[in-house]
C-alpha cells in the first residue's frame, strides 16, 4: 500500500495574523500569485463567502510572520 505525503494542516488558530478581505470574482488568481511570489513565511487563505454577480467575495487570509501579514495588507487591504 502506497502512503500519500499529504501537506501538514493546521488550524487557523495556529497562526499568528489574520484579515479579512472582499474582492470581486476573479481577483483571487492574482492574489494567491502574488502570495506565492511575495510571501516568505507560512500562508494560508480560506473561502468565508462566494462572489456574485452583486457581491463580493470574502476571503481569510492567515500569516505566520509581520512581515508578511503587513505586506499583504499594504498590497491587497
């Protein structure tokens, strides 16, 4: 029997920062690129609320470093 190597998952409680944000459909891609780009430390995001057509989404993001928390901020509040 094959074992996968499945990523660590933590819960949202395990770190540090957090904010939220609402965005229309479709920005989401440029954020996570930007994330994967930018960001140094541990990062997680999560779905709060679906966009439509006449409202936003509402996404939580989770960061380990102020550094990186305050990036995000800067960047996407």
């Amino acid at each position: 029997m094959q074992v996968l190597d499945l990523p660590d998952i933590r819960n949202q409680d395990s770190f540090a920062y957090a904010c939220e944000i609402k965005k229309p459909s479709g920005v989401l891609d440029e954020i996570i690129a930007w994330c994967k780009d930018e960001l140094v430390h541990d990062w997680r995001w999560q779905l709060t609320t679906l966009s439509g057509p006449r409202q936003l989404g509402q996404y939580s993001f989770y960061f380990d470093s102020d550094r990186d928390y305050f990036a995000f901020l800067l960047k996407w509040q």
